[in-house]
C-alpha cells in the first residue's frame, strides 16, 4: 500500500525523509508529543488507526504502546499549511510521554529575556 498520489506530493519531507508528526489529545486538546514520521509510518497510521512513527535512533518504526501499552488510537490526521509536519488526534492510553507523564510537554515553561508586556492591556 502507498500513500495516495496527491498526499504524496504535499508532504515536505526532510533530507532523511521524515516530517515532524504531533500527537494532540482528543478529548482535552492537550499536545502530547511530538515524533518523527516517513511516508511508510504515516501509511501505516492511516491504514490501522494506531500512531505509528519512526525512530531516527534505531532507524526502525515503532507503534507507540507496543511494548508499554500506552496506545494512541488515532481518530483524524490534518497535514499542516506547509506539508511538512502532520497532526494526529488522538485517544491516548496511560501516558504519552516515554517518562511517564501525560505529556512530554508537561515541563516548566521557559523564562522570557524580554521586556514585552503580558497581558493585553499592556500591549495595546
């Protein structure tokens, strides 16, 4: 099976082939991870509905939940304005994030240098 001709020719892949793909919760719209996905892993998302990605350290795919039981189960893929990053949503089992937390972005927000205004009314 290969990804339909006009797909295809969206995507913008990188020199290695693989385009950013972002795991966003269903439910809450929570951004759980991000990975790395070529045209097989995003045949094979597309093909058994589970968020199937590809390792740049092992150079091999991966189905995320295989070995911990964490699922995705992958309900819509919208490929981005430029083509080259798509965004799964998802149901996801137990955490996404290879820690433990729920997400890998469930970090401390970094400092700002700046000296831009927070809050609306003091920007305008």
């Amino acid at each position: 099976m290969a990804l339909p001709a006009e797909l295809a020719t969206r995507l913008k892949r990188g020199p290695d082939g693989l385009f950013a793909a972002i795991a966003q919760e269903r439910d809450t719209g929570v951004v759980l991870m991000m990975a790395w996905m070529d045209d097989e892993a995003l045949e094979r998302t597309l093909a058994t509905r589970q968020g199937t990605y590809f390792s740049r350290s092992r150079q091999q795919y991966w189905v995320k939940g295989e070995t911990s039981g964490h699922t995705q189960y992958v309900h819509d893929v919208h490929l981005d304005c430029d083509g080259d990053a798509v965004l799964l949503v998802v149901d996801q089992v137990g955490p996404a994030c290879h820690t433990g937390n729920h997400s890998c972005f469930d970090t401390e927000s970094l400092e700002f240098t700046d000296s831009v205004p927070t809050s609306d009314d003091e920007r305008r």
